[in-house]
C-alpha cells in the first residue's frame, strides 16, 4: 500500500520518488502499524488459557505454523 501511495503522489503531484516514499510512509506506517498489532496481540490473546479457550485452538494452529 505503501509503494501505490507513492507512486500515485509521485505521478500526480510531480514528487521526486525520494519526496514520495516519504511521504506514503508518514501518512500510512500508523495504519499498518496498527493492523498488524490488532492481528499479534488477537492471536497472543487466543493462546490464552480459560473459559473458551478450546475454541481458539483450531485457529491458533495456522498463526502460530505461518
């Protein structure tokens, strides 16, 4: 997403492509940023033990395997 963001800039705004690459990473590191916590700590959640847990295992496998 990053890289279509900065080349879009780039053919659009007329952004050299160093100004571009900049750019895309200040306005979209947050965001990817946070999907990829959301996804860590849901499956760091999932390992936990408790009421339910038996539930998770079935979808902790192929996070945990990659």
């Amino acid at each position: 997403m990053m890289i279509d963001f900065a080349l879009e800039a780039e053919r659009t705004s007329g952004k050299s492509p160093e100004e571009a690459i900049y750019q895309a990473c200040i306005l979209r590191f947050r965001p990817i940023m946070m999907t990829t916590m959301a996804a860590l700590l849901a499956g760091c959640a999932a390992l936990g033990r408790g009421t339910g847990s038996e539930l998770h295992v079935h979808w902790v496998s192929p996070l945990s395997e990659g």
